[in-house]
C-alpha cells in the first residue's frame, strides 16, 4: 500500500486553530450574512442620503448626475416656508401626543391594575384602538371629523352647543390630528406600563398607608418615581416613532388646511415626489439629526432616573 502524500498529512488552516479561535471564526460566518444585509438596507442608504444632502439632483434637469452645492440645501431650508411649518407641528405634534399618551396611559394602566370581574376582557377591550391599522383610524376620523356629516361636530352642536370647523381651522385640524394619534397609541403606552406597575411591590403602597399616605402622595412618591426608567423608555421611544410619522396626518388632512398639518415626513415625500431627490436627502438628514438628539437626551436621562426596581 503506498504511503499519502506528504501534503496531505498537513493539517488545514481551522485545524490549526484554538477553541477559542475556531468560536470568533464561525460566529463571524455566521453574522456576515445578517451584517451584509444591514450594510445594503440601511448603512448604504444613509451614507447615499449623507451625500445627495450636498448635491441638488432632480433626474429630470441634472442629467451629468448629482451637482455639488454644499450646504446650499441646508440654506434653502432654513428659508423655506414649508420645512419651517413642518418642523414647527411635527415638534408640537410629538411632544403633545406623548404628553398625553403617557398621562392617559398611567391613569388607564391604574385602573386595569385594579382587582374588579371581568378584568382580563377589559385588557383586551383597551387594545382594540392599538390593533387598529393607522390608515383605517385616520379616515374613520376624518369622516368624523367633518363639518357637515361628521359625528363629532353634530355631538358638540346637539349636547354643548359649540360650532367648531375640525378640519377647516388649522388649530382645530392641529388639534385633531393629536387627538387621534392620543386615541390610538394610549393603549400600547398602558399596556407597557401595567407591566411596570405589577413589577412593585404591594407592601411598599401598604407601608405609605400605614404612615398615612393617600392615593395621591403614593403616586407622585412611589409610582412615578419606581417608574420613571419605563416611562422614560417608553417616552423616548414614543417620540422617536412619531417624528417619523406620515399616515395619519397625510391620510386625515392631507398636510391641511394649507401647510398646517404637514410633518417633515410629508415633506420628504413631496420633495421625492417631485424628483428633488438632493433637497429631500437634506430634509431627511435633518430628522435624523432631531432623532439623534432626542435619542442622546433620553439616554442620558435613563441613566440619569435610574431605578432599580
């Protein structure tokens, strides 16, 4: 029988490798695939939006491609009309409905941590405007909404005997559109915090008792306080998901009457509508810039109220 080849009896590259080698070798093959798709689904788009925000680059007209302008695109915005209104209600828009939201959420949370029958069907019951899909919400409201058929205009005439133009006026149309994005993410924000609220411990609220407390000094002393981490989460997170949001607005008013209603999402789709692909990209990188600051803000006040629970 002939003997192998020397080569042959050498052993290959992973042979030679530790445990502890041969473990960061397949993690890693295994991860390229996933990172190689993040890479193409997000990395590259942003470092394209990055660098179209610089160029003016409408297909139409800039057949040569993108032209460099600078910040010529930063400039336009900061005269623009339009962007300034946008920016202006997608702000109050946000830090109104999240208000609220975690307000209304807290009270209704409260009230489903509360020992009464049928507890667990009114759980259910709360999430039905959660698990309603947006696009149906924001045109049930606007029919709702309207002046001559709309439920809502008919019940404040009939009942209180106010005449209000929802969606006529731009502040009651502003003020509508918040309402509407209150109603629907209310029971997701009281879902998250019930769960906070079964995470204290009963002899804490029987302890303030005993010393006296009401309802009242238990909440601003032991609930608020045992809860501000998941508050704080759930707050940045609720503003970081409106900053972005675009149906409801879009779908219930159109970005009307005028500009009132128009959020920077909005504007990004008109501007990419029209083909201004580089004055979008500027428009986009200045969201990003709101959501990185509003993401440092809420990181560091995480830290800052931590409580272990």
């Amino acid at each position: 029988m002939s003997a192998r080849p020397h080569a042959d009896r050498r052993p290959n590259l992973f042979a030679r490798l530790s445990l502890r080698q041969r473990f960061y070798v397949i993690a890693i093959l295994l991860l390229l695939p996933a990172v190689g798709l993040r890479v193409f689904t997000a990395f590259y788009p942003f470092l394209q939006t990055a660098y179209l925000s610089f160029h003016r680059y409408n297909p139409a007209f800039d057949h040569g491609g993108p032209v460099f302008v600078g910040l010529g695109n930063f400039q336009r915005m900061s005269a623009d009309p339009v962007v300034q209104a946008s920016i202006s209600f997608t702000l109050v828009f946000v830090l109104g409905a999240t208000f609220f939201q975690l307000a209304l959420g807290l009270a209704v949370a409260h009230l489903l941590n509360a020992a009464f029958r049928l507890r667990f069907l009114s759980r259910a019951l709360v999430l039905i405007p959660w698990a309603i899909p947006m696009a149906v919400a924001a045109l049930g409201f606007r029919w709702m909404f309207d002046d001559q058929f709309g439920m809502i205009p008919d019940l404040l005439r009939s009942l209180a005997g106010v005449e209000m133009r929802w969606l006529i006026d731009p502040n009651n149309a502003k003020l509508a559109v918040t309402s509407v994005a209150v109603w629907k993410s209310t029971p997701f924000v009281a879902l998250v915090l019930l769960a906070g609220l079964q995470g204290i411990g009963r002899d804490l609220y029987e302890a303030a008792r005993v010393d006296g407390a009401n309802a009242w000094t238990s909440l601003f002393y032991i609930t608020i306080p045992m809860l501000l981490p998941i508050l704080i989460t759930t707050g940045m997170f609720m503003i970081v998901w409106q900053l972005a949001v675009f149906d409801l607005p879009f779908l219930m008013t159109g970005g009307g009457p005028g500009y009132s209603t128009t959020v920077i999402a909005q504007k990004i789709y008109l501007e990419s509508n029209s083909l201004n692909y580089g004055y979008a990209a500027s428009i986009s990188m200045a969201l990003v810039g709101i959501v990185a600051v509003v993401g440092v803000v809420g990181l560091y006040l995480f830290r800052r109220f931590d409580v272990s629970m």
